[in-house]
C-alpha cells in the first residue's frame, strides 16, 4: 500500500508541478512576491519623477550645465552602466520567452533605467546644484532624486525574497526599507536647511533612520546559517532564498556605508582644508558619487539576476521540478508494485514500456535467463487500429502487427533502446503480450475519449495466466498529445473488503434497526402491559378491601340484629366485633401476594426503562428530557427511601432546593448506580448518604454519595490517581475478589455507563477515595424555576373549578388516568373519562368547545393517550394518534380559548424525536409511568407552572391555523393534509 500511495503521489505531483508555486511553509509563495514587485516599481517610478519635477519646477534655483569635468565623470558612468547591463541581460536576449519574465527582474530594470537616465540627465542636460551652507559641499539634486526611491527599492529586494507568510512579520521588511528611503531623503533636504539646529537635526534623522539596516543583516544573517539545502527541490529553493536575501542586504549595507563615509570625509575636508587645497576641488564629489553608484547598480544587478534564475523564474523552476521527478520516476519504475506503462504514439503505431511488476500481475513466468534482474521491462510496438479491436483476456489481437520483447530498463524510460538493452524476444501470440495489448488499449481508449486536463480512471477485468479473474484500475494521466502515463493497479483484494464491509455494514445496520424495533417494543408494548399489570394490582387490592369491608360490615350488623338486649355481655360482643373486623388468614396472604406481586412489577419496569434508556446513551441517541424536578423528593422516593436510616438523602447547605430542569430518569440511573456500588463495595449494612447542593451563582447542581470503607479500601487509596481513573473505564473491576460461583458481581461497565449518563446532561462524574470514606461525586449544569406563586410538589392541586378529561382505548389506562385527575385534585363531578369507541374523540371537540364557553373563568386539562388503536371483533379498525387529533382540535380555538386549555401527551414511546414531535402539537408530554400521588403532582405541577403560571404559551400559534374556520370532526380523521392526519386502517 505504501507503494501504491507513492505511485499516486507521483502522478498527483507531476500534474500539478507546472503550477506549484509554493516553496516553504515558513515563507511566502514566489508568485505574490512578484506581485509585490510590480507594486513597488510603481510605486519607485512615481515617486522618483515627482521628486524629479519637483526640483525642477517647484526649487527656485537656477539650472546649469556641470563643469567638463563632472560632465565626463557622469557620462563615463553612464558607459559602464549600459554596458555591465548589456553583458548581464545578454541571457534574456536569447530567451523570448514569457516564463523568463518576473516582478524582480522588472523592478532591477527599473533600478537600472533610473540610473542611467539620471546619469543622462547630469552629463548631458541642465541641472540643480546647491552649496551646503554647513559642508560647503556641492550637492546634485537630480542624484539626491535617484537615490530616495532606489534606496527603498533596492532595500525592499533583499527583503522581499525570504518575505515570510505571517503578515505581522512583512511589516517589519516594508519599513526597514521605508526608512532608507526617508534617509535619503533628509540627506537632500540637508542644503536647504535656513539654520545650523535645523541641519544638524535633519542629519540627525537621516543617520538614525539609516542604522536599522544593520539589524536587518544581522537577522538576515542569522536565518542564513540557520538555514538547511535539505534533501528536495524545494528545501534547496528556500534556502537559497535565505542565502540571496541575505547576500543582498549585506551588499546595500557595505555600498552605502562607503556613500556615507565619503559623505562624512567630504564633510570634513571641507570644513578644515583650505579651498585651494587639491581635496577640495568641486569634481572630486562626483568621481566619488558615480563611482560606488555605479559599482553598487552593478553588484545589485548580478545579484538579482542570479535570484530570479534560481528562484523567480518559473521556467528554470519547472525544469528543475521535472528534473527531481524523473529522479523519483527512475525509483518507482524498479521497486513500484504497481505496474507503470509509459506508451508514446507516432503516426499509427504505438509503441509501450511496462515496468519490471507487469509479469507478477499478470501471471507470466520470466525466462531462466532473465530470473534475478530486477530492471527487465517489457517493450512492445503494435498497430494503433489492430490495438482498438483487441481483447487481451482472449488473446485476439493483431499478433502479425505487435513486436515484443524483453529489455533493461535501466536507463529507462528516458534512454534509447539499443541492440544492447533487448534481452530476450517474445512472440505475438505469447499471453502476456497479448494481455498487454489489452491494458495499453484500454488507456489510449481513454485517451481518445476523455478531457485531456485531467487524470482519469479505467476499470479493467484482467484474467490472468492461470485463469484468475482479477479487477485492475488504469490510472491514465496525459503527458503531451501523443504520450500518456498510466498506472496499472490489481484492487481485487480492495473490492474483496469493500464486498465484506458492505455485507457487515448491511448486517450492523439491519442488527440497528432490530435494536430500535426491539427499544421500541420495550417501551411501548412491554411497558404498557407492565403498567397495566400495576393497575389491575391496584384494582385487585381495592376490590379486595372493599369486598371486606362489605362482609364485615354485612356481619356486624347480622350479629348486632340477633343481640336481644344492650344489656347482654358486653365484653362477649366486643370480642365478637373484634374478630370479624380482623382480616382473614386467606386475605392476608392474599394482600401480601398482591404486595409482592405489584413491588415485582415496579422493580421490572423500572429495570425495562432503565435498560432501554442506557442502551440509548451508550449509542450516544438518548436525548435529556428535562423536567421541573423536586431532586430530593423524587431521589427519596425512588426505591431506597424506604430504609431512610441507611440512605438519607440530606441538602448540603441546609436549605431547600428550587426545582431545576433535570432528565429524572438520567439522575435515578446515575443515584441508583452509584447506590448500588456502594452497598457492593462500600463497609457491609454501612450507612450511605447522598448530599444535595446548588450553586445558583455558576447554574450548577451537584450531588454527592458517600459511603463508608469496605473491603480493599487501603489498597484503593494506595492507587492514589489510576483508581480514580480506572473506575470509568469500559470492563474495568477494581474489586476482583468479589465474586460468586466463579463469576463476576458485576460487568465493570456500571461507572462507564454513569459517566455516559452525565455527559449527556453536560456533567462530569468522579470519586475519591479518602481514609474514612468512599466519595462518587456527579455535578451539571441546571436551570432552576423561579416562580414566586409555585405550588410546593406536595401541595400542588389544580384550582376546584378545573375541568378533566382523559382519553385512553384502554379500560385500565383509563382508570389510571382518572386516578391521576384525581391525585391533581380534580372534583369528581368534573371529569370526563373517554376513549371507549372512536366516536369519543370525534366528539372530543364539541365538548371542549362547550366547557370553555359555558365556564369562561375555569381551565381544563386533558390527558390524551397517542396511540389509541380500536380492534373491536367485527368493527373497523381504527388507529389514531392522539396528539394530531388534539392539534387539529386546537386549531379550531380561539387564542382566548386554547389560553385557558392544557393539552398533554401520553405515551410509552418517550424517545427524544417523539417527545418533539409532542411537543410541536400540543402543550406537553405526560410520561407514561407509574403514577402515585406524589409523582402526578411532581411531573404536573411545573407544566401546569409553566402553562398559567410563568405566562408562557407554548402552541399559541396552534390557535393561528389557516384552517380554523374549515376543520371539522371528520377532519381529524382524514384530511387533505397527510402529513399530520392521523392515522386510520382498516
């Protein structure tokens, strides 16, 4: 696979290499600096003919002619410059070429033009010369013109070429060769100062904006010798781009610290010689002037000749490119296992080499000869025409019209066949041949019929030798218009395993959807029978008492009717009253297997509910529905409330909790858990406490479960960290002593189940082992309910005036959906209990319709089961969902009326999709579970809150439907609109 990857690589990289002009991560690519380039020759050009206009037109000095001798001196610079540029830019006369053009080579001719027509200027035309009222000096302007804009310039050459990528780093570059400019130009401005304190400040500037130069060389410097050639093209290019920009900028350093120096002694000849002295003769500031001038154009311009071959040109660039991809080419072409055809087409004929891997993938057994060398390719000439109608699996191809043989490929494929290198002839009609007449077709079919610019791919069915079937891929790349390069892969093995996968991924997904169907049927149907279960428990149980209490009561009096007299024993009655009153040995054992019987049931569909909900955060699918809960209440309420002395549920700050929005069924999972492992783990009959606290400043809730030290304890602490952390993890048991019958108490997945669970919420889990104590700690992100009016959960009870109804298909959900109604506190009398027939939901709307208009100040709530399916013997069958049906109900409201209704869903299907799709449709979800009176109150109080109490209104825009004047009952059961009609089969 590494070869395979490598021969991609190849055929990737010679694609692109005529366009890459990236050389170093660290350094910004060649083509924006030659941008850059074009910019700041602009740049130069104007501002040197402003300047130049300006001292010709706007200084009110004459202008003169220069001496003989200052002439010549100008002209003579003028020679040197025109030819030294002559004999440098002699290479680009004999290339014509667009590539040999760059941003460099242009701004170094602009240098140069400057130069010499600067020269022209001061040897043949009139010019402005002042006398330095310090120095005493002659100073040129039109040289001083020359030297502002090519100061920056040339400084912004060595700059530019190792210019770095980071733009907070290219400012540094773009100043440095600002400040030479302004150097410059104090150093014009110097005889035009009216006094000494205005010269000697000028001066001042120009030298402290000229030393920043000599920080750039050092850091130039620095990154020079820093600097690698590296084993690539590329490393070798960024390094010569640190060597030239380094080159350059110590070249701009020595010239001008000469022009300087020579300003400085100019300054002092003149200030303490006499004027007759032969030092101070007027043409001595020229010669100077024009000979490092000149001497620094020429250096700067060899320079910059040689960085724009070796970097800037992007012709030199690609040759260079090529070069190292021949270089990596001549590798490939030995050790590659895949198969590299180089064919090339002249007039009809073709003519192929096969690299040294073709006779491994095809089967063919080289000659004794030939065994052991490892550059024998196979080469072959056949007819273009003949070649389109071959089938190389079948050996039906031209075999009079094909020539084939066996040679070193050693200076392959950019040598020359030769006598020498053919090593072993084949025969037309050899398989191997033939099958390579086949492969060569099929990429120059490709050729024909595909877009030149891009690589294509060709899957090919090869047979091999032995009678294989294999599946190849021809990677045909096109090289001019009559080559291509084509790579020849054998991806039967990668067809083997994408085969395997898809049939895995066919058998995981249909194993997923087993899973849901499964989760499904738990929640709705196994859930639905245990609380149907649970209820007839109860009616069992208050049957049972009410039958008693009727043979009782029928007892006593048939024993009070036979007492003759008052005045009988009284004593005798008493104890007579007091044994029938005493319940049976039949009925006790009766109600104590009801008992049992009911606890199984809640202990089963607690452990259903629990199980489905982790198999749901374990696929990361399980979505929090948060719920206003009352922590405490609900945790000591969840099954080990009952020992109160062995598991206190305490608040840790001592005052009560608000409600927070919590998933109730996340937080008894993880309080269970965490229960569980202490009891397990922690000292045997040890108390357990868990510890409640909210911190209203940062929103976060936490709880704690502290136990006492079991077994191993010491040896916990000792762990110190690794037993913190190994708790969490998947399978892991810190407690390998403990087990029973040869097995494990438990998976060692419960922790990493937990910490699940939290991070479904947003919270974190943890547990520290102290030396008196066991810590699991769980903390999370809550919001809490701030109503000033809240109901208490104990306390809460819907006002007397509010109406219930409830609909149910079955009889026993719809006794325990009234006995719900009627833990919320509402009156018997008003309670509509409905769901018997179909007819009650059509119904349904015409008797919501009359409360709210007959009892204008009174609110109803109404419990509606989803899935209300009718299955009578003999009838139609009838499935509907409740929460359509109830939606499209409150469309026909009025805002004022549906401000006043509580619409819940309830259903066993509680996944977080369902509980959305609820909740688009009504006020909210009831949850379908068993319901005490402590529970109802828990779940209905914050939505009956959130519904009248905290303003908000859920479906407000339920009661806006474009439909609210045309719905009718029939409506809710088949309306144009399929999307959310409920459903009906029959």
């Amino acid at each position: 696979m590494t070869r395979q990857n490598d021969v991609d690589g190849l055929m990737s990289l010679m694609k692109h290499s005529f366009h890459d002009e990236t050389t170093s991560p660290r350094l910004l690519d060649v083509h924006r600096i030659n941008s850059m380039f074009y910019v700041a020759s602009a740049i130069a050009v104007s501002v040197w003919l402003l300047l130049l206009a300006a001292v010709y037109w706007v200084l009110p000095y004459e202008r003169e002619y220069l001496p003989q001798t200052e002439a010549n001196a100008a002209a003579t610079a003028l020679v040197i410059l025109v030819v030294s540029n002559l004999l440098i830019m002699m290479p680009f006369a004999l290339r014509s070429r667009k590539q040999t053009r760059s941003g460099i080579m242009l701004a170094a001719l602009i240098t140069q033009f400057i130069a010499i027509v600067t020269a022209v200027i001061l040897a043949y035309a009139p010019n402005v010369v002042l006398v330095d009222p310090v120095t005493h000096a002659r100073v040129f302007m039109t040289r001083w013109t020359e030297w502002i804009p090519l100061a920056g310039l040339m400084t912004f050459f060595s700059e530019a070429v190792d210019l770095p990528k980071s733009k907070s780093k290219q400012w540094w570059p773009i100043l440095a060769s600002l400040c030479q400019s302004v150097s410059c130009l104090c150093g014009a401005l110097l005889p035009l100062c009216p006094n000494m304190f205005c010269w000697y400040t000028t001066l001042f500037v120009s030298i402290m904006t000229w030393l920043p130069i000599f920080p750039r060389i050092v850091l130039k410097r620095r990154a020079f010798l820093l600097a690698t050639q590296g084993k690539n093209l590329l490393e070798l290019e960024q390094y010569d781009r640190f060597r030239f920009s380094y080159y350059l900028m110590l070249t701009c350093g020595c010239i001008w610290s000469v022009l300087v120096f020579a300003y400085f002694v100019n300054f002092a000849l003149h200030r303490q010689l006499p004027v007759t002295h032969w030092l101070r003769t007027y043409p001595l500031a020229m010669i100077v002037d024009a000979t490092f001038d000149v001497l620094a154009k020429a250096i700067y311009m060899k320079l910059i000749v040689d960085v724009h071959f070796l970097v800037f040109d992007s012709e030199g660039r690609t040759q260079r490119q090529l070069t190292e991809l021949r270089s990596l080419l001549n590798v490939l072409w030995d050790s590659s296992s895949d198969v590299i055809i180089i064919s090339v087409r002249y007039a009809d004929k073709v003519t192929s080499m096969m690299s040294p891997s073709y006779p491994k993938l095809v089967g063919a057994t080289l000659p004794p000869t030939l065994k052991g060398r490892k550059t024998t390719a196979l080469m072959l000439e056949t007819d273009l025409s003949s070649m389109a109608d071959s089938d190389g699996n079948n050996g039906s191809a031209a075999r009079s019209q094909t020539v084939a043989s066996y040679v070193d490929s050693s200076e392959m494929p950019y040598g020359r066949v030769t006598r020498q290198t053919v090593l072993h002839g084949l025969d037309a009609s050899d398989p191997e041949v033939t099958k390579a007449v086949g492969l060569i077709g099929s990429a120059w079919n490709r050729f024909a019929t595909h877009d030149h610019n891009d690589s294509s791919l060709v899957m090919y069915p090869l047979q091999r030798i032995g009678g294989s079937k294999h599946k190849c891929e021809i990677k045909v790349s096109y090289h001019t218009n009559n080559s291509i390069i084509a790579v020849v892969r054998d991806v039967t093995e990668r067809y083997r395993r994408f085969e395997a996968e898809r049939r895995a991924h066919s058998e995981a997904l249909a194993r997923q959807r087993d899973a849901q169907s499964q989760t499904r049927f738990v929640r709705h149907e196994v859930k639905n029978g245990l609380l149907s279960g649970i209820e007839l428990c109860d009616s069992l149980r208050n049957a049972m008492d009410e039958l008693c209490n009727k043979v009782r009561a029928s007892e006593i009096r048939s024993r009070l009717e036979r007492s003759d007299s008052l005045s009988e024993d009284s004593s005798s009655e008493i104890e007579t009253t007091q044994s029938i009153t005493s319940k049976s040995p039949l009925t006790d054992l009766a109600t104590r297997h009801l008992e049992d019987l009911d606890r199984t049931l809640h202990e089963v569909l607690d452990t259903v509910l629990a199980e489905t909900m982790a198999r749901d955060v374990i696929h990361e699918v399980y979505h929090p529905r948060l719920e206003h809960l009352d922590v405490k209440g609900y945790l000591a309420n969840s099954g080990y409330g009952e020992n109160a002395a062995r598991f206190p549920v305490e608040i840790a700050s001592g005052d009560s909790l608000p409600y927070l929005q919590l998933d109730p069924q996340l937080m008894r999972y993880i309080h269970r858990n965490a229960i569980s492992n202490a009891c397990k783990y922690g000292k045997p009959g040890g108390k357990v406490i868990t510890k409640l606290a909210f911190r209203p400043n940062e929103g976060i809730f936490e709880m704690k479960v502290v136990n006492e030290p079991g077994v191993g304890h010491d040896e916990l602490i000792s762990m110190g960290e690794k037993a913190t952390k190994a708790v969490f993890e998947q399978g892991t048991r810190l407690h390998p002593h403990l087990k029973v019958d040869d097995r494990y108490i438990s998976s060692g997945d419960g922790a990493w189940i937990v910490q699940k669970c939290a991070s479904t919420m947003g919270g974190t889990c943890g547990i520290q082992f102290e030396s008196d104590e066991t810590i699991f700690s769980f903390q999370c992100p809550a919001q809490p309910l701030h109503v000033a009016n809240l109901p208490k959960t104990h306390d809460f009870e819907v006002p007397s005036d509010t109406w219930g109804i409830v609909i149910d298909d079955s009889k026993i959900q719809r006794k325990l959906m009234a006995r719900i109604l009627a833990h919320a506190g509402v009156d018997e009398s008003r309670r509509h209990v409905l769901g018997e027939s179909p007819t009650d939901i059509v119904d349904l709307g015409e008797l919501l319709q009359k409360l709210l208009r007959e009892h204008p100040n009174s609110r109803i709530l109404c419990l509606v089961d989803e899935n209300l399916d009718y299955d009578d013997r003999g009838a139609e069958h009838v499935v509907l969902s409740g929460s359509i049906a109830m939606k499209n109900i409150i469309c026909q409201l009025t805002p004022s009326e549906e401000s006043r209704l509580l619409v819940l869903v309830r259903s066993a299907n509680d996944s977080a999709d369902d509980v959305a799709l609820y909740l688009s449709r009504t006020h909210g979800f009831f949850p379908k579970t068993t319901m005490q009176r402590d529970r109802v109150k828990e779940i209905l109080a914050p939505l009956w809150a959130e519904r009248f109490l905290t303003g908000k209104n859920r479906m407000t825009s339920l009661s806006y439907c474009s439909r609210t004047s045309s719905i009718t009952d029939d409506d809710a059961f088949g309306g144009s609109d399929d999307s959310e009609q409920p459903i009906v089969e029959s």
